[in-house]
C-alpha cells in the first residue's frame, strides 16, 4: 500500500550513532504510522555493534511513514521515519529492502500491529516477545523478530533464534519457544577437521576486534606495576557503609592523578605529530555487559566530588551491562580505568583503548602477609598495573601518575582533603 504525502513532509534519516558504525538494526518501533509525536519523543530502539539506542524524533507532527520493519537492517543516513504536519491518507507497510528480488516482496504489516494483536490475545508473551508477523520478506530483517531478551536467552544456550517456529500472534518467537529448544536433545554439531566448531564473528564482535587490533597494531605500549596497601582505603569505605563505593574513590584518585599528568589524558594526532591533551577527563570504565565488553564514560569525571561520580558510575555502568550506554558515552573517553578484580583476578596486560593514551587496571583486594614496622602482619592488598603509550611519555611519567595514585589509595583522608 502507498501513501499520498501530504505537504509538509519531513522525512528523518537514521544519525550517525557514533564509534564509525554504519548500521543498525530496528529492534523496537514506539510510535504507529498515524501516532502524533512531539520534538524529541522516542521514536524507535535500534541495536548497533556496541548497544540498543534509543532515537528520539527531531520534527512533532504525524507520523507517515515507518521505513523500516522490526528486525531490518538500516544504513546511516538512509530513511527511517517520516513525519507530516497533516495525517497520512492510508497507513504504509515498510518499505522493503532496496536489494533486488525475483518477483515483488509481501510487506509486512507494521511492528505495532503485531504488538497490539499479542497484547489482545492476552497471551502474556508481549511482556517478552515482540515483533511483525510472519509474512515473507526478501529484506534483510529477520524472520520472526524477537526481543532482545529472547535473543539473549537463545544465544546464551547457542540457539539460532530465526531458526525457531513463533507460537506468539503473528509468529512471534517468545521466551517458551526458546525454553522449548532449550529442553530438546541438541543436535551433534558438523565436525569439519575432527569436531571442530566454528562461531561467526558477530557485529559487535568485529567492531570490538577491529578496535584491538587497531591498537595493538599503532601503539607501541609499555607497562608498571605495584603491589599497594589498600588497608586504609578499605577501612575508610568500611566506616561508612553508606558512602561513595571503592570504585569511586580509586576514580577520584585517578583523575586527580591525570590533573597532575595531564600528558595521559591525551591522545595522538599521529597526521600532525602532536599530543592533544584534553581539556576535560571522561574516564571510561570498563564494563562486561550483556553484548560483551564496552568502555562508556563518565563524562566530565574531573567536575565530580567523590559523592557525584559514585552516582554516576553506578547509573553508567547499571546502563552498559544493559546496552543502554548513549553513542556519545561509548565515544568520548579519554582515559580508561579498568576494574578486572571484580573477576577475582590480580593483574592484567591490558590493551589501550585506542585512541587514548593510556589504561590503569586494578586488581582484587585480598589478605595478604605485609611487612609493616618491621613486622609482617596481614593486610589488604592489591595490585595495580599501567598501560602506556611510549609515543607520548616516558617511564618515568608513567611511574609518577601510577604512584600518585597507589599513594591516595594508601593514604586516602589526606589525598581526600589535598583535592
């Protein structure tokens, strides 16, 4: 079915969501073909290679036209929705996929339609599952859709979610079906070369190789490493159980260590031969999210009272494990701080997130003998590496910046009341 535009139409194209990324796929639309949006209203949810986004509307009026199904791939800058001052004559199916086909593609009826027919039927599975029906289609989207949930509770179980038969309205795959699968003997996977199994790099996979290998190939990288007496910080925290969590004491300690080597806080505009130290620290943490591993930001971390990036590494990092990190997050750090104690690890050679400069992991803090007045009592311990580039600094650089900081840690109230 077409539509007759009506005059006024504004036709939004899908934004560059940051990080180089070219695509996204369409997980969730919010609003109808015939819905009144307002200026900035969420419009769709789309899932790019490093998280679910949600995109807001930069126009108010109707909305005309949805471009895309859920489950279809959309390049930057192509259409994906159209919003009209008037109301649309008939409601649009999404367009198809501009690759070419054999003979006409069916289009499927809006996503909003299949969401409304399952809350109908009263099913319960619209709280799981969602997505269009059934119909064929030679685009790109997936058939059936299912929630990113669904998604995750399949590739969790090395299930193919496309591969399942929806018994939710419209086709829909929902969580029984993937819990269905779950419980049915697996099949013996095929053994090329004696049993081996080979699993394809997923998008957010590739972004994130690329990205390694990108530094691991221009960066030429140097690390140090000391064992710190992090007792004092420990009881500090101990005292009051309340108050900023030892993450946010080691980032306060840290961008006050940058204040003081601002080189690290930097980048390297190798087209110049220049250093470019930043003016702001948004220190990117890293997080093991549900998509894997991510490096949001704190954004403007040296502005925060110990308090204040408490709140907001809690609220960062509670988003990053649920894909929900903004594209400028995901894009702005400038200085990354690494916490691999939290898998009960002491160390780690970790890589540089490129294009910053430099990365500071910490490890797990744990009893252990420590020589204190001459005698070895127990403390709490822990370890502390660096990670730079030698473009930018020399050791001597690196060791002060990792001493400044393992001296806050061991020393906190006076670090605290020097800030």
């Amino acid at each position: 079915m077409t539509v007759t535009a009506p005059t006024g139409n504004r036709t939004f194209l899908l934004p560059d969501l940051g990080e180089g990324l070219t695509e996204a796929e369409v997980v969730r639309w919010v609003v109808a073909v015939g819905d009144v949006v307002e200026l900035d209203q969420p419009l769709v949810e789309v899932e790019t290679a490093k998280s679910l986004v949600e995109v807001p509307s930069p126009y108010a009026g109707t909305v005309a036209v949805l471009h895309a199904a859920e489950g279809e791939t959309v390049e930057v800058g192509k259409p994906l929705v159209t919003v009209s001052d008037g109301t649309p004559e008939a409601e649009p199916s999404p367009e198809p996929s501009p690759e070419p086909s054999p003979e006409p593609s069916p289009k499927p009826s809006p996503a909003a339609e299949a969401y409304r027919e399952e809350e109908r039927a009263g099913s319960g599975n619209v709280l799981i599952g969602y997505g269009t029906s059934a119909q064929p289609s030679r685009s790109r989207r997936r058939s059936p859709v299912v929630s990113p949930l669904v998604r995750k509770l399949a590739r969790d179980h090395g299930i193919d979610a496309s591969s399942l038969t929806g018994t939710g309205a419209g086709g829909v795959v929902v969580r029984a079906d993937v819990q269905a699968a779950i419980a049915r003997p697996a099949d013996p996977p095929p053994a090329p070369g004696g049993g081996e199994q080979r699993t394809p790099l997923t998008g957010f996979r590739k972004a994130v190789s690329a990205a390694l290998t990108r530094s691991r190939a221009e960066i030429p990288e140097a690390t140090v490493w000391v064992d710190v007496d992090a007792t004092p910080l420990w009881e500090l925290r101990a005292g009051n159980p309340t108050g900023p969590g030892l993450l946010a004491y080691l980032a306060r300690f840290t961008v006050a260590a940058l204040r003081a080597y601002p080189v690290l806080n930097a980048s390297l505009d190798v087209e110049r031969d220049e250093i470019v130290e930043h003016d702001r620290v948004n220190l990117g943490l890293a997080v093991q999210g549900e998509r894997g591993l991510v490096v949001p930001a704190v954004l403007g971390a040296d502005r925060m009272t110990t308090t204040e990036l408490d709140a907001a590494i809690r609220s960062l990092t509670e988003r990053a494990r649920a894909g929900r990190a903004t594209a400028e997050e995901l894009a702005a750090g400038t200085f990354t701080l690494n916490n691999y104690g939290g898998f009960r690890v002491d160390g780690s050679a970790a890589i540089i997130n490129h294009p910053q400069v430099a990365i500071l992991g910490i490890g797990r803090i744990i009893d252990r003998p420590w020589v204190v007045d001459g005698e070895i009592v127990v403390r709490k311990l822990t370890q502390l590496s660096f990670v730079f580039d030698h473009r930018v600094c020399d050791g001597g650089t690196a060791a002060g910046f990792l001493r400044a900081v393992a001296d806050a840690i061991e020393n906190p109230a006076a670090a605290i009341a020097g800030l």
